[in-house]
C-alpha cells in the first residue's frame, strides 16, 4: 500500500492549513471544492467530455446529481437537456434519483413527478424490458436512470454519466453509444474509482495523461478530498466537533480497513493486472452479519508450539476450543450446512469456512476459523469436530493441492470421501487449479451479485476477496501475497468461501431411521411377553437427496 502521509504528519499539515485560514467564517458551501469544479466543467460548453478517477465514497455522485438537475432544469435555449444516469447496480440508480429530487427541491424546480417505469430493452433476440427510474421537470426534460447496456442509450441526447465506469459490463461498448451524443451538443461524464491497470477506465485515463487524448480530466484521490473538507463535512452532518486529531484518526482508519487495496481504493492507483472479481462495494454490501451470528475465530499459536509440553499445548489450545464448541452450540439445528477448508500451514492462515443453507437456498456464513501456525494434527482435530458437530452436514470441500493432501486423506477416511456425486461421503477432495476456479468460482460471484449470501463484517476477508482478479478470462489469486511480514494473506478465505459454496451445490444425500415394530404374531400377547411394544433395534432407511 502507498498511503502518502502517517497519521502523525497528518494531523501536522492539517492543523498549519487550519491556521492559513483562520478568517475562514459562516456556514461553508454546500458543494465541497472537487464538487464544484465538477459541476462547473459540466457547465462549460467547452467540455463535452470530463473523465473522473476518484476515491471511494467521497460524494462525487451527490455532486453530479446537482449537475443533472441544473441542466435538465433550463429552458432548450438556456442549455438545458436530459440528463441520464448511469451504473452498475439499481440501488446506486435509485440513490441518484433520490439526491436529484433533493437538489430539485433545493433549487426550487417543479419536479412533476418521481417514478419508476419500464424502459424498452428490445433487441435481436426479441423484445423485453427494465426497470428504470425518471424525474420529469417543468421545463420538459427528463433525468434518467437506466442500466449499463449500451442500447439503452437509442434515440437518447443529453448529458450521459457513467458512474463507478470500471465497474460495468462493457465500458468500450457503452461509451461508443454514449459519444455518439456529442454530435449533437450532448456531454459525457465518466466517473470511477479504479478496478485494475488493464480495465477499460484506466485505458481511456492513460490515454488523456498521455496526451493521446483531449477529454477534460479530474483526479480526486481520499486526500484531496480530505483538505476540500470532506471530513469536516460529515462532523457537521453528523455533529461531531472537528479537530485535526479527529481527523488524522479517522483517516487512519479508513486507510487500515482498506488494508492492501488502500491505493486503488482511496488513492486512484490502479492494481497491477487485470481487475478485481468482485469490487469493493459489492463485497461491502453482502457482510452483513455481526459477529455474534457469524463468528470468526482466530487461533495463532508460538512457533516453538510443538517443542513445548503437552500440558501447556493442551493449555494453549483450550480456549480456542472452548469458542468453537460455543459456535457450534450456537448453530441452527434445522438448517443445512456445508464446509470449506483452505489448508496453510506457514506463510498463510489455513481457514475452515462454514456455511448454513437457508430455507430459500440462500447461503448464510455461520462459522469461520482461521489457523496460523497452527499444526496438521490440530488442524485436523480442529475440524473433525466441526464435521461432527454441525447440525445436517451436507458435504466438506478441502483443498487438496500439495500438502493439503494428507489432512484431505485423513478427513476423507474419517468421514467418507466423495469421487462424484453419486458417493456416499461428506469430503470433496479438490485439487485447486485454473479449471476448478473457471467452473466454480462465477456461482460465489452471482451469489454475491444476487444477493443470495451474507458474510460476517471482517476487513481482512474483503482484502482476501479483492486479492482475487480475473486473468486472461479467469478468477484467479495472484502469486504475490499482501499484507505486513508475518501476517501475509493470499485470498485465503476467497478459496475456503469458493469451496464450502462449492460444497453446498453438489447433490447430497441424507440418511436416517425409523424404528420399526415387530410383526404381530397371534401366538404371543403383552402378557405373555411383557416387552412387545418395544421397537427391534432395526429399522429402515430413508434417503433424502437435494441439488443446490
């Protein structure tokens, strides 16, 4: 990571910008500065087409959501146009609708109305529809909310804003439809954080830097954001008092949760290689469990663990048992549940994920153990218990690459092994390789997408889960490792997640009994028996049997 400034220099520069501007007096302005000069690019005719890179979550959208109102607002002869938004996911639409009716009421402009309709998608495989959203003004332009393909742009002119740009399917189709605007006095905005130093946005920024290009640029980076007065914006949102300590401490807290994606995150330095597999927001928006739902439990134990006595390994190993027992306890005895074992043993933590199949089929985290230095028999120890004791096991995937191959063995002959899914056996063993990731990673993906998981609040899992990125087509985890020596991650809890989601698809089978009572028989009567209602130790079986 490449934060510029410590914490302490920090708080220092700000506390001397502070005493620069100590006539600094009244209410501030309602847009911060890296707003307005957006704004007033966009109300530039001398700008047709602006490019923005940009940190995460510093309100550029809610400023461009006040250029759209300002240009769908005016008169035909003042300028005035449609104004349509566009991005990755409909909550973010539907935000932009919500902040461009708030700057209409701000600005005093009658907003007709604010709703939803359907938007015609048709195309050469027949014709369908999306859900859209549209705010009709006064002056008889429109603001609207489409989706990311590019025919949702035919027959359309006006201002056009792609936001968060790296992110959407097809950036080079959707901006060839979007360009096609300019003939006819249109503005394009393109406004991103950054998603790899091979994806399309990144591309078209290189271009304009290198002078290949002659699109107007900005580049607002979490710092800059920061001396515009980000900071001490959200302290009068929210009613904080702001000081520069304040300051330096929360902006070392955003720095630390980003953790290694810091610099493509907040300081508009894209990651070498081909772009994340799942981005930042996405992830963010699926960790939804607290900790008492989800727990994560993290064992790290002394290198010379296995020199020491076996009373004090006994002592060290104790109370890391005693919190997963608590876990296990915890778990819903009615659900279905499957597991996922990343094995490590030095360089990276071993992880055994856990996850619980809801009603819906949604999949729900409800365990995770992390391991560093942890060794195999207590690695194995560690998990023998949680196949044995959560509630409807319906399958284990361990990585059997290299040395997981022992533990994968000994699990396998414990608890069965399953070649395919016509077994017996609860452990998958999987030899990792790019096949098994081209095939078995897009389901986590599309669960993510669908909303259809929810994982537990955990920086570190959302740096493993960014470490993974698409390589010449594939979701892969690069060979480098992140993170500060001795504590090095490798997407490891992205590969424990892929294959305990991998394990809760395959088809299982669930066994149990039913007692079965002995056959009347007319020569013998509770008298004579004395025991006759009571059940052989027999019974037979019932199969129960489920694809996911």
């Amino acid at each position: 990571m490449n934060a510029p400034l410590s914490k302490a220099q920090w708080e220092e520069l700000r506390r001397q910008s502070e005493a620069a501007v100590l006539d600094e007096i009244g209410l501030p302005n309602v847009l911060l500065t890296y707003q307005q000069k957006a704004v007033g690019l966009l109300d530039s005719t001398a700008v047709s087409v602006l490019f923005i890179e940009k940190s995460r979550r510093i309100g550029m959208t809610w400023g461009l959501a006040s250029a759209a109102v300002l240009k769908a607002s005016r008169a035909k002869s003042a300028g005035g146009m449609d104004a349509m938004y566009i991005s990755y996911s409909q909550e973010m639409t539907r935000e932009f609708i919500d902040a461009c009716a708030m700057w209409a009421r701000a600005f005093s402009q009658a907003a007709l109305a604010v709703d939803e309709f359907l938007f015609d998608d048709s195309d050469e495989h027949g014709e369908r529809s999306i859900q859209a959203f549209r705010i009709r003004l006064a002056s008889g332009f429109e603001i609207l909310a489409l989706s990311s393909a590019p025919r949702t742009l035919r027959g359309k002119q006006g201002l056009v804003i792609i936001d968060e740009a790296a992110f959407v399917d097809n950036l080079k189709e959707l901006l060839k439809a979007a360009l096609a605007f300019l003939m006819w006095g249109g503005q394009v905005v393109v406004c991103s954080t950054h998603n790899g130093t091979d994806n399309e946005f990144n591309i078209q920024i290189q271009d304009i830097l290198g002078g290949r290009s002659k699109y107007a640029h900005m580049r607002v980076d979490f710092d800059q954001a920061l001396m515009d007065g980000l900071y001490k914006r959200i302290c009068l949102v929210t009613g904080r008092k702001w000081t520069p300590e304040c300051e330096a401490e929360w902006r070392q807290e955003i720095v630390d949760f980003y953790g290694d994606g810091a610099d493509e995150e907040l300081f508009c330095v894209p990651a070498q290689g081909s772009g994340a597999w799942l981005t930042t927001p996405l992830i963010e928006a699926r960790m939804t469990l607290d900790p008492a739902e989800a727990p994560v439990i993290r064992i790290e134990l002394p290198t010379d663990f296995l020199q020491r006595p076996a009373l004090e390994r006994r002592h060290l190993m104790a109370p890391h048992v005693e919190a997963i027992g608590e876990a296990l306890e915890g778990l819903d005895p009615k659900s279905l549940h499957a597991a996922g074992y990343d094995v490590a043993r030095k360089s990276d933590p071993a992880i055994l994920e856990l996850l619980a199949i809801e009603t819906n089929l949604n999949r729900r985290s409800a365990l995770t153990v992390e391991m560093r230095n942890v060794p195999f028999a207590e690695q194995k120890a560690i998990c023998a218990d949680v196949f044995r004791n959560a509630p409807r096991l319906v399958g284990a995937a361990i990585d059997a690459t290299g040395m997981g191959m022992n533990l994968a063995e000994d699990l396998g002959r414990e608890f069965g092994i399953r070649q395919d899914e016509t077994g017996a056996g609860l452990v998958w063993q999987v030899t990792l390789s790019s096949t098994w990731y081209n095939e078995h990673f897009p389901p986590v993906k599309t669960a993510f997408e669908d909303g259809a998981i929810a994982l537990a609040r955990d920086a570190e899992h959302v740096v493993d889960l960014r470490l993974v990125k698409v390589i010449r087509g594939i979701p892969s985890i690069p060979a480098e490792r992140e993170g500060q020596a001795g504590k090095k991650r490798h997407g490891d809890f992205a590969v424990a997640l892929a294959l305990a989601h991998f394990a809760s698809r395959m088809e299982w089978r669930e066994y149990d009994y039913e007692a079965a009572r002995p056959a009347p028989n007319r020569f013998d009567s509770p008298e004579r028996d004395g025991d006759s209602d009571r059940p052989f130790r027999m019974g037979h079986m019932r199969q129960h049997r489920g694809i996911f």
